[in-house]
C-alpha cells in the first residue's frame, strides 16, 4: 500500500466528518470535540486550522482519503494529532503518515496525547519517537467520563 501526505483540499472534508463521526473510533479517540456531529463547529474548526501556521495534511493510502494528520498550537508546544478511518486501522497507515509528516516538520520538541486505553495509537507514537513522559485523567467527551490520558513528547 503506498501511504502519501498532501494539503487538505475542500473536497476531504466531509471524508474527515464521516470519519471523525465512527462511533467507535470517537471511543477509542476519547478526547474528541463535545458534539463531532456539529458540522457548522466541524467546518469553522477546519477553516480555522487551514488559514494557520498549523501543518494539516491528507492521508491517502493507493490515492483514497483515508485520514488526516497535523502537527498544531503555539512553538514550543505543538503537537501532533491523527485519525485514520477505522476500516484501515492496524495496517501501519498511522504510523507511516505521522512518520512522513515529522520528516516535513523537523521542530522539537512535540507532544502527543492519547487515552491510556488506547493501545493503537500508543503504538504509532513510540514507533516514531515519542517517549512517555506524564499521566493524568481528563474528561472525555467522547466516552462522557473522567478517562486516563498518556502525554508523550518527541524530543529529537
């Protein structure tokens, strides 16, 4: 499968609605927006994150839209976020767009969060680098509970 990062293009936002909208991915992701559904919040957040200094890339898999990759917030706090859709988890899609994209965005250092639960995107983290570094709770919209959140940070 050949795994390729571009620009997001106004044609792949309702391809990241859809996917950002998988119930059981928003499980799995924990810390999501309040209402994912609300496409007017879904849109002025993507307006927002493409008129920024914030790198937002496509994740295509063969040429498919298959998720979304970014490297956001202020320097020296950035931090990197991904989501691929849940019919392509567990193929090392993940792992290799948020490889690619930190080879486009050589700042350091980036942080990284994720449910403690969420053994995938664990993975994909210490493969690339990030190293645990705290552990604390948070409430999570997406499962309406307290839920434990890993902060990973990429040094070099």
């Amino acid at each position: 499968m050949q795994i390729a990062l571009r620009p997001v293009h106004d044609s792949d936002l309702p391809v990241f609605y859809r996917q950002t909208n998988d119930p059981e991915s928003l499980r799995m992701a924990a810390f999501t927006p309040k209402d994912p559904a609300d496409r007017d919040t879904f849109d002025a957040r993507w307006k927002r994150i493409r008129a920024s200094a914030d790198v937002a890339r496509a994740i295509l898999a063969d040429g498919d839209v298959v998720g979304s990759v970014a490297v956001y917030g202020e320097p020296g706090e950035r931090e990197v976020t991904y989501w691929v859709d849940r019919a392509y988890w567990g193929r090392g899609i993940a792992t290799a767009a948020l490889a690619a994209l930190l080879t486009e965005v050589p700042e350091r250092p980036l942080y990284a969060r994720a449910a403690d639960d969420n053994a995938g995107s664990l993975r994909v983290l210490e493969k690339c680098g990030f190293r645990v570094t705290a552990r604390t709770t948070g409430y999570a919209h997406a499962r309406g509970a307290e839920t434990g959140e890993v902060v990973l940070v990429l040094a070099d």
